[in-house]
C-alpha cells in the first residue's frame, strides 16, 4: 500500500491548484479524480470566469482576492501562458441592494479603482445593458476573465513536473481513519496517507458522510448566445455584468433578489454566456443531469428581454453544471471538527477566480502552517450544533 503525505480527492479547482503548491513545496502528494480533469462534470468547465477583487460577498474575501490576482500573474509567468485577461466588471441593482453596497463596501476597503455610475450612465456607455432608471452599477476598473480548462491543464502539468502522483478516472469510494492519518479506497486500490483533502465538487458531501451533511450541490443551466454581428460583446468591449434584481415583495417579508451574470464572448465570432446565480434546484451527482429545457431557457430570456434586449431573442444553446452550496452561502474551508486529519473544501459557486490562493491556503493548513491570510470565516466549525 503507498502511503504519502497528502491525498487530494478532486482535481478539479481548488484539488489542481493544491496539488501544484504541495508538490512545488516537496510535499509528498497523491491526487485522484474519479474522471479525467478538465471535465464537464463538475464545476471548472464554460470557457471563462470573471476574476474581480471588489467582492460584493463581503470584505472577508478580499485578501484572498487580491492575493489571487497577483498569484494568476505569476502562475502566468511560470507556466508562460496567458490566463487572465483585462477588462471591465459591472455590479448592477438597486444602490441600496445588497450587491451593489457590498461592492462598494469592498472595493474603498481594499483601495480598488472603481466608480459608481448611475443607470443612465451605465446604457450610454454600453448601448447593450438596459438597467431601468433606478438602479445603479458598481465598475471595477481593472477586473478579468480566466479560461478554466485551460488553468485546469497548467495546474495539474506543474503539479505532475514537481513530482504530484496524478490519477484519473479512478473514483473514490470511502475513506477511513487510521492510528497514523487516513486511508482512502478507490475503485482500484487502497492509499494511505497523514491528511486528506476532499475536493470532488458535488460530490464532497457524499465522501464526507454525516460531515457533509450542510452541503447541497445545485443543477445550474448555463446559456450561450450568439449576439448581433458587431464586436460590442467581445472581450475588451463588453464588461463582465453581474445583475441583482429585486423580486416581487410580500408585505412583512425582506426584499428576495434574483441574480444572473453576463459574460462577453471571449474571441471574435464567440459567444455571450449567461446564467443564474441563485435560486438554483437541488441535484444528485451521481444523476446525468437532466438537459437544459425550454422552460429554463424561455426564464434567461425574460432577464434578457428586460436588461439586455439586443440578446434575447438571438439564437441561444445551454448545458449545466454543477455548485455546491453551503448553509449560509460562503466557502467551506479546513480540517472537520471531527478529524483533524480530513479536511475539505467546498466554494458554493464563486470559487474559481481564486483558485491559486485555494491552493496556497490548503497547502498552508495541510502542512500544519498558519496562512498568511485568516480562514477562520470559513471554517467548518461553523456549522457545529451547539447545545
């Protein structure tokens, strides 16, 4: 039986860029993933992400934010590869909503370039985006869009060159504790090691057992459309655009929001990709995932035909992936309470644009180091019942 000092579980976001940090630190390190990473059935596949440092989720984030920019410009120099491009990105909705304060909250703690603009301002600037005279937009001057497939195949070719034991298509199917760390069993063997890191997406809840419990992975339709002939949607035009829509309220209850994101085509000819953020439908991993329907599609259109009119009835083709969602929405990050020696990861749909510094931080705990940047709000100590 080989036995190492890491087993990473998943080789998808944060497991890859694990995975190379250890290796590159001379961490004895096994990773598997049950099927052969980049893939499309997970949570890293679509062609872009949006990378931003003034994090509308909250300013617990945005250390690691801006850490992970500088982390993607060296990642780029390393591999000599071009990952992460420039460009704007838009926070759109109600100036007292949550997303647009959040924004702003974030952006003057952390000294990032940005305007408020109103709507007005916001339709004159991109024809494109229609945001009814109300709302206003939050810019992020210098933002950006990394290719994840692409940052998938840099990860884990670093982590193979610095010695990272990789295995593909071998799922696993349990772990158990031992006297010295952990064992985890696969469908084709048996692997030892002093600490665990569970990283399989969707599928980090089942691997968990009862620790896995709060986690809830969601079935999310993403859309492709064709734009009109002209380079207003292509990347250095059109701005990444995140939407915060208020719903329609019921007397006495808090103001519920829906959220959707537009992200322009990434080379000439491309398409625009679109999706909803919230309010997502509950999924079996092990289930194929059931085809977008028109339904799904007729719901992206109406947010279309109201903010950005020129697309919504431009031909449109959709697939789905895949979130997991944690009880309060925020990442899930470090040893379980129950084991030290088991940590696991989970980014509830927002992870990918820090995929580096994921890796750096798991490294920092899995080594027994303390990082440089506090994880204590994402610990999974959370979400401990206290009597």
């Amino acid at each position: 039986m080989h036995h190492y000092d890491v087993i990473v579980v998943g080789l998808g976001t944060a497991g890859s860029a694990t995975c190379m940090t250890l290796a590159q630190r001379g961490v004895s390190v096994l990773g598997i993933d049950a099927f052969h990473p980049p893939h499309t059935l997970g949570s890293h596949h679509g062609e872009s992400r949006s990378v931003r440092r003034a994090y509308l989720e909250g300013t617990a984030y945005l250390p690691m934010a801006l850490r992970a920019w500088d982390l993607w410009r060296k990642l780029e120099k390393d591999a000599g590869q071009k990952l992460l491009v420039t460009t704007h990105n838009l926070t759109i909705g109600p100036p007292g909503g949550p997303a647009v304060s959040g924004f702003l909250s974030s952006a003057r703690a952390g000294d990032i370039s940005h305007d408020c603009l109103t709507a007005a301002e916001t339709r004159k600037r991109w024809p494109p985006l229609a945001p009814p005279s109300h709302f206003a937009a939050g810019l992020e001057k210098e933002a950006g869009i990394v290719f994840p497939e692409t940052c998938i195949r840099v990860f884990l070719a670093m982590a193979d060159a610095a010695g990272a034991r990789l295995q593909v298509d071998e799922p696993v199917t349990g772990w158990t504790a031992t006297p010295g760390g952990v064992e985890v069993r696969t469908a084709l063997g048996r692997y030892t090691a002093g600490r665990v890191l569970i990283a399989a997406g969707a599928r980090t809840g089942r691997l968990l057992g009862d620790a896995g419990a709060m986690l809830t992975p969601k079935r999310i339709p993403v859309h492709w459309i064709t734009p009109p002939d002209d380079r207003a949607y292509q990347l250095g035009q059109f701005p990444v655009n995140f939407w915060q829509v208020p719903m329609a309220e019921t007397a006495g209850t808090r103001t519920a929001y829906r959220e959707f994101y537009v992200l322009p085509a990434i080379k000439p000819g491309g398409r625009v990709k679109a999706a909803f953020h919230n309010r997502l439908a509950d999924i079996d991993p092990e289930t194929p995932p059931l085809p977008v329907s028109p339904a799904e599609q007729t719901a992206m259109r109406a947010m279309l035909e109201l903010f950005l009119p020129p697309l919504y009835d431009r031909p449109m083709t959709s697939d789905t992936c895949m979130y997991t969602l944690t009880p309060d929405d925020h990442f899930l990050l470090g040893p379980l309470p129950q084991n030290e020696n088991v940590f696991a990861v989970a980014l509830a749909g927002h992870g990918f644009k820090f995929a580096p510094v994921l890796g750096e931080t798991l490294a920092d705990l899995l080594e027994g180091l303390v990082p440089a940047i506090d994880m204590g709000f994402f610990s999974p100590r959370r979400f401990v019942r206290r009597e």
